[in-house]
C-alpha cells in the first residue's frame, strides 16, 4: 500500500489521451471548453499529485492550446499547469509542489483600462526532458528549460534557461552550471569559458 500516492487510472475528465500505467489524484481538475481532440496527453508513467490544476480554456480559440507530458513526469501536489498558449513538458521532468507554469496572460498596454476587457497573450513554453521545477516557482508565458536544468523554489522565470543550467531568485537569474554532470553543459566558446559566463550574466539582467 503506497500512501500519499495517486492510484493507477485508465481515464481522467478532460484528459484525451492518457498512456499505461499513469497516477492521477482524484482531485486534479481540468478547466476546458469547446470541442477539439488531442489537446491533453499524457505519455506512460504520468503522476498527478493531489489538487494539481490543468487549464486549457477555450480549445478552440487558437491552435497552440493544448498540454503535453512526456513519460514518467511527475507533477506534484497543487500544481498549476496553463496550457491556453500551449506547454509541452518532456520525458523524466519533476514539478514541484505549488510550481506555476503560465503560458497566456493578458495585454496591459494599447488597450482598455479594464484589463479583463483586453485581449489574451499566449506563448508556449516548453520544459525539456529530466528538468526540474522547484516548489512554488513560476515561468511565464514564451520560456524553455532546457534539458537537465534546475529552476530553484520561488523563482520567477522571464527567461529561458539553458540546459543544465540552474536559475534562481526573482526575477530569476543563471547562477551556476550543474556539477559533476556525466556530460557537461555544452558552454564552448571561442573566448573561454569567462566570457560565457558573461554573455549569461548580461542576457539575464
């Protein structure tokens, strides 16, 4: 008996495509309207932690709406997972508890001064195989974790974060590359390594 958690499920409302030997807590909610197939899939070995939220929206208002979670990702408890710009998360990826993914927002600027009126912003993000988002962290709409990078709890992430990687604070920034990794990041450049860590610095200023 595993406590704390979810059971094996074969189906989930709202979910339309659901690989073997996938976990999904009771409680994990779907927020979607309109008619379109194929626009939340979950690959083989999936878990859904307890009150993880999955918002989709209208699925027909634009063609970049959907999720997608590659195999053995796991989401954890409280989770709020935007697809309504399109979020494609790789295979191996861990989510925290309480981690924000949000790939629309809203236009604030050359509009009406009740933002609620103004149009909808949407930019997929993407979150690569065996990255792992901290608790309570937050990407914004257009990002890409890279491959194997670490995104550190409560961070604010505006920008991408190159593979291997690991960004923190608020707004988030690349403070380091992961240590002692089998294949190291990929960081060669003609100048050395001094000037790519420079070249980091100043693109996450």
């Amino acid at each position: 008996m595993l406590l704390g958690v979810p059971d094996f499920t074969l189906s989930h409302a709202g979910v339309d495509v659901l690989g073997a030997e996938c976990r999904i807590d009771s409680s994990v909610s779907v927020m979607r309207f309109g008619q379109r197939s194929g626009v939340l899939c979950l690959a083989d070995g999936v878990s859904l932690y307890a009150q993880t939220r999955l918002v989709l929206g209208d699925v027909v208002a634009d063609p970049c709406v959907g999720i997608r979670i590659g195999a053995r990702t796991i989401v954890n408890v409280g989770a709020y997972l935007s697809g309504e710009g399109g979020l494609d998360i790789g295979e191996d990826v861990l989510i925290g508890p309480h981690a924000k993914l949000l790939s629309a927002g809203h236009a604030i600027d050359d509009g009406d001064e009740i933002i609620a009126r103004n149009p909808i912003t949407r930019a997929q993000i993407t979150i690569e195989d065996g990255a792992w988002i901290g608790a309570g962290a937050i990407i914004l709409e257009g990002v890409t974790i890279g491959r194997g990078a670490v995104v550190a709890a409560g961070a604010l992430v505006r920008q991408d974060v190159p593979a291997g990687m690991v960004a923190a604070g608020m707004p988030a920034r690349v403070i380091r590359a992961r240590r002692g990794l089998a294949t190291p990041p990929t960081l060669t450049h003609s100048g050395g390594l001094r000037r790519v860590w420079s070249k980091l610095r100043n693109m996450w200023r």
